[in-house]
C-alpha cells in the first residue's frame, strides 16, 4: 500500500484537513477494550454534502453524515474561519445526533467541514469556490482492520419485579432503542441468572430481534426463581437491566403437602453410581419435612422408578444399582406428616461410565495405553470413607495397580469393631465404580471395611483395613440467625438484613417469611434459598405493618426461625443521601399562556415524584430557537407554576425548560419545550387552558380538572368544552353538549380497559379559542386498592369526612377541595392529616356546606376521590352529631305504674345502666316530690330501677308524672300522663283493691250470689263464703294471723312439736282471731306450721308451708295494652319471683318467639325479664304473653301492642294491669 502525507492541500479556496485527535483525549483503555484499540476507524463520510442555491436572505441547512471510531470530531468553517453559535447569535444553528450533522444558517455564505479522528481513510470530496458548496478530491490512507462502528442502545420498555408460580410459562421482555442498527454489527443480547449466563434449553428460549429482547420460559419452576440480568454488549460498552422473578409453588396435590425440592444435579457419576443432591423447600403453613424420595428414570423411556424404599433425611443421596453405559435423569419429592410433595424438575441426564472412559470418548484424540498382562488383579489402595451421614457411609478407593486388561469388580466387607468377623456387603451384585455407599449401620456404632478387586481369573487379597469409622452427620442443622431488621425501600417493598448465624456450615442459603401485623399469617417471600444476608422483599402493601423472619438452610434442613423483626410500615424511603433519587422529578407540560410581544406566560405541571420531600419551587432557563446555550430566568425559586418571562425580543423564537428542586437540591431539567414565538397575542377567542389535571377515575368515569386561561380575549369566558378521544382514533369527541361554566367535568361512559385522551377549549362571545395541551394517556381501570372518602362522626359529635391512603409517603400532601378548589377557609374547616389518613373537620356544619368535596394526594400513583354531600346525608349526619352531644340514658323501660293489693301505686322505670355517681328527681305536675311517708322513693343502681310507692291514691293526685335521670353527660326522662279517664280508671282500681282488702280482713263472701238451672228444672241459688279457716303469711314470717267465722273453745300452734308462747314465738287471739309471731326470723324458723281448734265437737287442722317454696310470677310492669310508632324500639319489662327461681318464656299469638336480631329477650339477676323488639313495624302488632313458671307453678301475663304508622292517629287505649292467668305445678 502506497504511503500517503498525513495532509493534502485543497484548491486556494479553502482547505480540509484531517488529523488524529490528541491522546490526551483518550486514555489508555484496559485490556479488556484492547480488541476494540485494534479495529478503530477514521472518519468516513456516508452522505456527503450537497450543492445549494438559495435566494439572497433566505436560510439554509447543510446536513452530512460521518462514521468513524472514536466518534469524530465535527466542526464548521467559513472562509477558513471556524464557527461557533456565539459568533453570530442567532444566525446559526448546528446539531449533531447518531452521527448526523446539521448546520442551519439564517444566510448562505461561503462554508467548509473540518473532520478529526484517530486514523485517516481513503475518501474524495470537492469543494467549488462559488455561490454554492462543491467537493474537491484528496486521498487518505485507508488500514486493512477491520470497520468498528460505535452503537447508542437506549432500553425503553423495561421488564419488573415479576411474580410467577410453577408450572406457567413466562416472558421477561425489554424494549431497545439500536442506533444506527447496522446488520454486520448488531449487539449481543445476553441473559443472567444470579450472574449466571442462561443457555438455550428445554425450558428457555432467547429471542432478539425487532428492537427488543425476551426470555420466555417454558414451564416455571423454582430452579427459575432468581435476579435476571439482561445485558446488551457493544464494541463501545454495555447497557444491562436487572429485575427479580419470584417463582411460587404450584398449589399442592395434597392439603398440607410441602412445596417440591429444587435444583437437583448429579455429581460423582461413576460405572453404576451417582450422588444426586438438591435443596429443600420452605415450610411457612406447613408441617416440617422429614424426608425425600428420589426417582430416576433412563433417558429415552418414561418409566420413573423410585431409589429408596424410606425417605432420606438429608438432601444428598447416593444411588446405586445404575447400568453401565445407561443415562438417568432424576427428581425428588419432599415429605412430611401431611403427604408428598409435586416432584422437582428434572435433572440433567448423566451417563454411568467411568470417568476415564467419558473422557476418552469425549476426545478428539486416540490415547493408546499399554497394560501389563496381569491375570488375577492386586488390591484395591487407599480405602477411606469420603463421606458419612447417619444413615450410610461412602467408601471410595483407587484401583489396583497393575489392574490388568480384564474388566475389574470388587467386593467390599464390613466389620464392627471389637466383633472379630466380617461380612459381605455386596454379596449379590458385583460393584463396578471405585465408589460404594454402605447402609444398614448402626447408628452410634463403629465399622471397619476392607474391598477386595476381582477379574474372570479370581479375587485379589483383602485391601488394608480402614480406620474405625462410625455412621455419623459431619454437618450439624445451623443455628437460627440473629437480629433481623427492615428499612423502608419502595412503596412495595422493603429491604431485609440479618446476622449471619453463628453456627452456619456448609449454608445453601436463607428463607425469609414475612407477616402482617396481627393476623399470624406467614409467607414465604422467596422460594429458593439465596446466599446473602441482605435481600429486598416484594409485593407488599403500601401502608401496611409487616415483621419478618429468616431461616438458615442446609443438606441437613432449614434451622429454627429467627426472633421477628420490628414492626415496619411499607412506604417509599426518603433517600437523602443519593441526590438523583431524592431530587424531584422533572415538570412537564410547559404551555404559553399569553404574550404581549416583550414577555411571555408560561405554565406547567407539577412533577410526578418529589423525590421524598415537598417541592420547594423551580428554576426556569430560557434560549433563542438557534442559539446553543441556555440561560437562566430566575435566580431564586418561582413557588407558583405559572411565570412572565420578560425582556424578550419580538418575533423571536424561544424554547425553555424548568427543573423543580426540593430540600436535596434541584432535580433534572425537563425536556426543551416547543419553539414559542414572541409575537402579541390579538385573537379575540380565548387562550388555551392550562394544568390539566386527571383524577377519580374508575372503571368507566373520571374527572378532568384544568385552569381558566391566562389571555381571556375581547370578553370574558362564559364556558368550556371537553374533548376527548381514544388513543388510537383521529376523531375527537365532545363530553358536554352544553358548556360547563366550572373548571373540572366528570367524564362518564367511557369503556373500561381503553385509554383515552383530552384536552379543554375555552368559549367568549367571539367564539371557541385555543384548545388546551392534550392531557397524558389515561387508562380507565381503577388503581387497585382504591379507597373512597367516607363520612363519620367522632365521639365528641364533631363531623367529618376522611380519606385513607396506603400509598402516601413522608412527602405526600393531602389537599382537600369543595368544587375542586381548595380549601383554606380555617373559619368554617380543620384539616388533620396523620400518617396516611387525613380528616376534613366541619366547625359549625350548616346549608352552606352541602356540595362535591374531593381530596389529591402528592407523590402518589393519582390517588384522589371524591363525596357528594346533600342534604339527606347532612341531616343524618347533623342528627348523629346531636345525640353525641347531647346523648341519652337508654332507657330498658318507660315511666310505668302498677297496684298492690292494698290499693297502693307504685311508678317505676328501668334504665339500661346506671352508674354510681347518677342522679334522678320525681316529679308531679311540675313540682318536685321528695322521699317521705306518702312518697317512698327508692332506687336498684346496679338495676337500673328507679321507683315511688304512694301508699293512697287519691283524687288530687291526677296529672303528669316525670322521672328526670342524669349520669354524667347522659341525662334523659320519661313521663306518664294520668288526666281524664286514664285517671279516672287507675283510681277507681286503686280503690276497689283497697276496699277488697279491707273486706278479706273479716268473713266475706268468695264467690257472689248466682244462679243455675238445673237438669229437673229447678232455679239453684249459689254462693260461697269463707267459713274456713284461711291463713295467711304476712310481712315476710313475722306474724301469722288466723281467721274464722265462729268461736273457738281452744286452739295451739305446732311444728314437729306443741310451740309455746315465747319471747321469740308470740301466741295470741281473741273470740275472732288467733295468731302467732315470729319475732326477727331466721333460716331455722322455715318449716311448715300446723293450727289446730277444738270447737267442742271436733278439731279442726290448718298447715301453713314456710320452706321458701313460692310458685313463679310476675310481681308487675307490665300494662294490658302497648300503642307505639313504627320504626321505634319496643321493651317490654317486668320483675319475675318465684322459689326456685323460675322459667321465663315468651310467646307471640300463643306460639313461642322465634328469637333473632329483631326480637331479643334477656333475664337478669333472675328477677328482671325483657323483650325488646327493634325497629317495629305493623308486623309486630298482636298479643305477647310472658310464662312464669317452676316446679310449684306459674302464672301468664298478656300484653296487647298495637303499632301505629308516621302520621297516623294515636289509638286511643284506657291504661289497666295485666291480669295473671295461674299454672298449675308440675
């Protein structure tokens, strides 16, 4: 090859020169980059420049295209002059991309191209000294290397933390940017398990091509599981993404089964024997592992037979018995208390030769090797166990030296120590591998063995006797690792460390199962064991409390857990220490919203991350459309996202770009905005709209905000108008037919599952104006985990709506809105935000705050909602808050009356509870009565009973009775009306019950005169009185009184023996009367008491039982009729007596209720029986019946309630007693 000078001269007109670029530019590459040093090429141009003819003021763009390595050097002349932007502002333009050069010029002088790189290549090219730019021919050497060309890869779409479970197939794709893409030097793709390269096989394919690169797999399994790394290598460096695939197990085949072994391989194979060795599964919910079954199966068939009869406890398994030339594959199944496991993947095959001749037949090469003519062999040499576990011993030795051409076999003999005998282990089968496994030991005991090597011609000597050794594990379970502790990563994740465990040999690795908080509910967060002590959990909830556990694992099995970590809420870190992940995001959106030929109005959106700390405001840069350099706007932040620009020229053209900066400093810039053209804004319509904001949105709705535009035109605006269309459609489509005068629609009927976008045109008098940016694509599907704004009331009576977000980080805001405007009214609001739960309080509720209230929190993936106020939810909400403040005693029952016997009333209520420290006050026609003589006043706290006894009714008692309750803030009353005929009943019964019991103190008729008529026709006059003797028990056994119509001659008391007059038995009487008192009676006074009188013809006996055994009753509350208004709460409640005490059963139209959440009975302290019946309605109405009942017998009670619907008539009812009906004993 010619050599040519390193310059060349171009014609007078100009000149191109091409050099090496200095070294110092380019320091001395590494070894690994030495291919690279050696293939370097010098620039070439691949599309030359082009003539130009232009009119005169009119602009031009040069435009070439140059390849070369190291990338070359460009730069532009003029007349031999070189030019920079800044040399003429505004008159030129020049950019370089992927090896395309462009210079813009506002004229059309005179220009040339300079190239520099590191080596020259043979090329030609003109250049004409005229009004247009020509080529002129030069010569460069050209080296034989071969071409090197430097490749830009971008990847786009990007492949995640990916969740998968056994037996699925899968796809881990990325996206790529190739440029320039040349076929003769592509890049190569290459995949990463745990930093392991992935080979195409039967469970993986690799694809690149088309712009991106995939891995699929085939059928899942956790042999899968792991961090993949994909890598794209170039000549001029390499571009990699990494991401983790976390493989679950397949539901099992039996409850409780554990989850199958994984990574099974083969080591050691030999003529008939191979180690097979995996790792054990995790058990979270299950119940441990306690063994494994291997299987194999020979390459070609599908016959799986399985190894051992009974499970092998520890995850290595030396299988024997193997034919020789023959190629197994192998699984393995857990087992525990519950069943067996699905089985692993496969292994991959391996053949049963000798190592040696796989060796040789895997050689390119003939080895011939001369063997001495030995016929019978020597003994086998150094017999040592390699390995030893509870269960066996391997034993391994070298063959015989000489060995002999005959193929050899051996036998090998085993002996206990201390026996004196020895006995053949494999007396059947021949042993063909330099390698046995010997099982069937003791355990605990210790073992000699010895191996013997046979031909066809006979069997050596015994080799020399092994050490004893015994059947043992060398290799202990680990021990549990220490602390445990988790820090804050990402909203889904968080990063978990612990101490290694102090006792950890031979690790395959760790298990990590996590927790949430309270519900004792573990999961396996990874499914094959990984080698390091740090590892970053995913797939949690952002917001929820989780603890962690790790578990140590080995051949032997997994260790005890570990002690549970610290409570720790998912959200994302707040990274201070790493600036481009703490710095915000960068705005977007940038819009001109007016100009007046000297300043421009920009706005712009708010950056989707604040890197985890609020924005504190944003630093715009400014430069003219051709000039290179920027420059800055503002020097101190701008907090609003709207901003004049002035000192602009007119009818230039400006792009910008806005950085946002938070407390770590300022995030990147945004992408340059489009070229703004500083000219004054006269339209009459309206300027565009401006932050468009989506949120809300669900399976088919969402909401659009924006605001109102800067440049309102000749009038105001009266309206707006939304547009929006699919993405893939040109047709836009109108969402109001009407304009809507409010800043925000809510967008409905769109179709779940498809994206959309919109934008907003503003409307005035003079018509439609400028339509807004189009908003980002929105796909209309909910977030999962959308929560919605739920309205409540707090113990204090103070209502409020709140929002729950799991998603909110350190740097979330919450922004409340009414109409979607913000709220900062502190008169009328108070806003709390704790954590991820914020409260929007109303401070004096009224009609004015009825509406559409909405929230947006920050930093978050768009969580937002909304609540619609009216007025039905207001006044619920206002009458909750009432009862708060003001709250009530519940009442068990109303103010209620009954009679005694002696003509005596008694009002008495019941209240749910009352405490200790409550109080109460009777009072009758507005005046307060106290506790005295005709008014005994009592009241049960623990019962909840308050009552007055008025021992005469009298006329002057007509009126209105009120009980008054307070206990505490609780306070309540109850009245009863007793005036006209109501009054009138109750003291004509008051009454007669008095005169009664006057009467049944003396003789006195039982039954009145009737009459009958008889069967022989006869009119019979009947009636009965009391002429014999009646006893009866009064004031609790402390005085008997006995009562007769004629003169006794004599009489006494007895009980087992004649009771003589005492102190403590006082005997008396009179011609009318005789009795008996028991002064302050006592337990040993029950019994039953016999009178006995003599009337001088015959005696006559009385028994009175005092044991305590009274019949069951009801002692009184409840009245003859009950009128109430539906949807009221009905109780029914009366004080039940009897000895033992008795049944109490309630009945319904003669049928027993049918207890549930609508009717409730309940009896406390065995003497107060309720029925409550909630929320009434006509359903409810009939006859109620209470049974009282024991052994010695009972009596019914009816109750009639009627009830009355919302503006109905109140029944008019007449106010009785309930009138027992008598059951007899049992």
């Amino acid at each position: 090859i010619q050599q040519l000078p390193p310059l060349l001269t171009l014609p007078p007109c100009a000149r191109a020169t091409s050099a090496p670029v200095s070294d110092a530019h380019h320091p001395a590459l590494p070894d690994q980059y030495a291919v690279e040093e050696s293939i370097s090429r010098a620039p070439e141009i691949l599309v030359r420049l082009r003539s130009h003819t232009v009119w005169e003021k009119m602009s031009v763009s040069l435009c070439f295209t140059v390849q070369g390595f190291p990338t070359p050097v460009v730069q532009w002349y003029k007349n031999e002059a070189l030019i920079t932007p800044a040399s003429e502002p505004g008159k030129y333009r020049i950019e370089s991309k992927y090896g395309v050069h462009v210079l813009e010029i506002n004229s059309n002088p005179f220009h040339m191209l300079k190239l520099f790189g590191r080596h020259y290549a043979c090329t030609k090219y003109n250049l004409l000294v005229s009004n247009c730019l020509m080529i002129s021919p030069c010569s460069v050497p050209f080296p034989l290397d071969v071409c090197f060309t430097h490749i830009d890869v971008r990847l786009l779409e990007k492949f995640g933390v990916t969740f998968g479970m056994e037996g699925e197939t899968l796809t881990l794709k990325c996206s790529m940017l190739i440029t320039p893409e040349l076929t003769r030097l592509r890049p190569r793709a290459e995949w990463y398990r745990d930093d392991v390269l992935i080979k195409e096989s039967k469970w993986t394919n690799l694809f690149f091509g088309e712009g991106q690169a995939a891995l699929s797999f085939t059928h899942l399994n956790k042999d899968d599981e792991g961090l993949y790394t994909l890598r794209v290598v170039t000549k001029g460096g390499v571009n990699e993404h990494r991401a983790f695939l976390f493989v679950r197990d397949a539901d099992a085949l039996v409850m409780g089964a554990p989850g199958a072994p994984m990574d099974v391989k083969c080591h050691d194979a030999n003529r008939d024997y191979v180690i097979v060795t995996w790792k054990p599964p995790n058990t979270v919910e299950e119940s441990p592992v306690f063994g494994y079954f291997v299987d194999r199966c020979e390459v070609g068939t599908e016959n799986w037979v399985q190894c051992n009869d009974a499970p092998v406890k520890i995850c290595k398994y030396p299988v024997t018995g193997l034919l020789e030339g023959r190629s197994y594959m192998f699984r393995v199944r857990a087992v525990n208390k519950a069943g067996i496991s699905r089985h692993s993947r496969v292994s991959d095959p391996v053949a049963a030769l000798d190592p040696v001749d796989l060796d040789r037949l895997q050689s390119e090469y003939l080895l011939t090797i001369v063997v001495c003519d030995v016929h019978i062999p020597g003994p086998p040499t150094n017999v040592h166990a390699s390995e030893t576990s509870k269960t066996y011993v391997v034993l391994s030795w070298d063959p015989p030296v000489p060995r002999g051409k005959e193929p050899l076999m051996y036998f090998i003999e085993k002996s206990m120590v201390g026996s004196g005998s020895w006995q053949r282990v494999n007396a059947q089968v021949a042993v063909k591998s330099p390698r046995y496994a010997v099982f069937d030991l003791i355990e605990g005991k210790s073992y000699v063995f010895r191996v013997l090597s046979a031909n066809k011609h006979g069997i050596s000597d015994p080799s020399e006797i092994t050490p004893p050794i015994q059947a043992q594990d060398t290799t202990a379970l680990p021990s549990a690792p220490g602390r445990v502790v988790g820090t804050r990563n990402t909203r889904t994740s968080v990063v978990v460390q612990w101490d290694k465990p102090k006792h950890g040999e031979d690790l395959f690795g760790y298990y990590i199962d996590y927790s949430v908080v309270g519900s004792n509910h573990w999961e396996s967060s990874n499914h094959k064991p990984i080698k390091y002590n740090r590892f970053v959990v995913h797939g949690l909830d952002t917001g929820e409390k989780y603890i962690f556990r790790v578990k140590a694992v080995n051949a032997i099995g997994t260790s005890e857990n570990s002690q549970e970590s610290e409570p720790i809420t998912v959200q994302a870190a707040l990274r201070g220490s790493i600036s481009h992940i703490a710095c915000p995001s960068y705005p977007y959106g940038i819009t001109l919203l007016n100009c007046d030929g000297h300043s421009m109005t920009l706005g712009w959106k708010l950056p989707r991350f604040s890197g985890g700390s609020p924005v504190l405001g944003y630093y715009i840069d400014k430069r003219e459309a051709h000039h290179r350099n920027w420059h800055e706007v503002n020097s101190s932040p701008i907090k609003e996202r709207i901003y004049t620009v002035e000192d602009l020229t007119e009818n230039s053209f400006y792009e910008f770009k806005i950085a946002a900066t938070n407390i770590v400093g300022i995030g990147q810039p945004s992408d340059p905005s489009e070229h703004f053209k500083c000219e004054t804004w006269t339209m009459p319509e309206p300027g565009p709209c401006y932050d468009l904001t989506v949120c809300e949105v669900r399976n088919t709705s969402l909401v659009l905000l924006w605001k109102a535009p800067v440049y309102t035109g000749s009038s105001s605006i009266t309206g707006y108008f939304v547009d929006y269309k699919e993405v893939d459609v040109e047709e836009w489509s109108t969402a109001n037919e009407k304009t809507t005068s409010h800043h925000y629609l809510k967008v409905s009927d769109l179709h779940e599952g498809k994206t959309y976008v919109f934008k907003v045109r503003a409307v005035n008098e003079a018509g439609i104006g400028k339509s807004s940016e189009v908003s980002e694509p929105v796909l209309m599907e909910p977030r999962p985990g959308t929560k919605e704004i739920f309205s409540g009331v707090d113990e204090e009576g103070n209502i409020y709506l709140a929002f729950d977000c799991k998603e909110a980080t350190d740097a979330s805001e919450f922004t409340w809105c009414k109409s979607y405007e913000e709220i900062d009214d502190t008169d009328k609001f108070n806003i709390e935000t704790s954590g991820d739960h914020s409260k929007l309080y109303f401070k004096n509720p009224d009609k004015s705050d009825l509406g559409t209230y909405s929230i947006a929190v920050t930093d978050t993936d768009g969580a937002s909602s909304s609540f619609v106020m009216d007025e039905e939810e207001f006044e619920r909400l206002l009458a909750l808050s009432h009862e708060i403040k003001n709250p009530t005693i519940p009442l068990k029952t109303e103010l209620a009356y009954e009679l005694f016997d002696k003509g005596e009333v008694r009002f008495w209520l019941q209240a749910e509870h009352l405490s200790p420290d409550a109080t109460f006050r009777f009072v009758i026609n507005d005046q307060e009565v106290e506790n005295n003589d005709r008014h005994k006043i009592s009241c049960d706290r623990s019962a909840g009973i308050i009552d007055m006894v008025m021992d005469r009714f009298t006329i002057e008692n007509e009126g209105t009775y009120t009980v008054q309750i307070q206990d505490g803030k609780a306070k309540n009353q109850s009245s009863l009306v007793l005036i006209g005929d109501a009054f009138k009943a109750v003291l004509a019964e008051a009454e007669f019950q008095r005169k009664e019991y006057l009467r049944k103190q003396g003789p006195h008729f039982h039954e009145y005169l009737s009459w009958e008529v008889t069967e022989d026709c006869e009119v019979l006059l009947i009636c009965k009185v009391r002429k014999h003797l009646e006893i009866q028990v009064l004031d609790m056994l402390r005085r008997i009184c006995i009562k007769n119509i004629f003169k006794p001659i004599s009489f006494h008391f007895s009980r087992e023996a004649k009771i003589s007059s005492s102190e403590k038995m006082r005997i008396g009487g009179s011609e009318e009367v005789a009795w008996m008192q028991i002064c302050e009676p006592t337990e040993k006074d029950k019994g039953k008491y016999t009178f006995e009188i003599f009337d001088g013809k015959e005696s006559h006996k009385r028994i009175l039982d005092l044991s305590g055994q009274d019949r069951g009753k009801v002692i009184g509350g409840l009245p003859d009729v009950v009128t109430i208004m539906e949807k009221k709460t009905l109780n029914l409640t009366c004080s039940v007596f009897g000895n033992p005490d008795p049944e109490v059963v309630w009945f319904k139209n003669d049928k027993q209720l049918e207890l549930n959440e609508h009717l409730v009975v309940s009896l406390e302290q065995g003497k107060f029986a309720s029925l409550t019946i909630k929320g009434v309605s006509s359903e409810d109405s009939g006859k109620y019946s209470i049974n009282v009942k024991n052994k010695y017998g009972g009596e019914t009670v009816d109750v009639t309630v009627s009830v009355y619907g919302h503006g109905e008539k109140l029944p008019e009812i007449k106010p009785s007693q309930a009138k027992p009906r008598p059951i007899p004993p049992s």
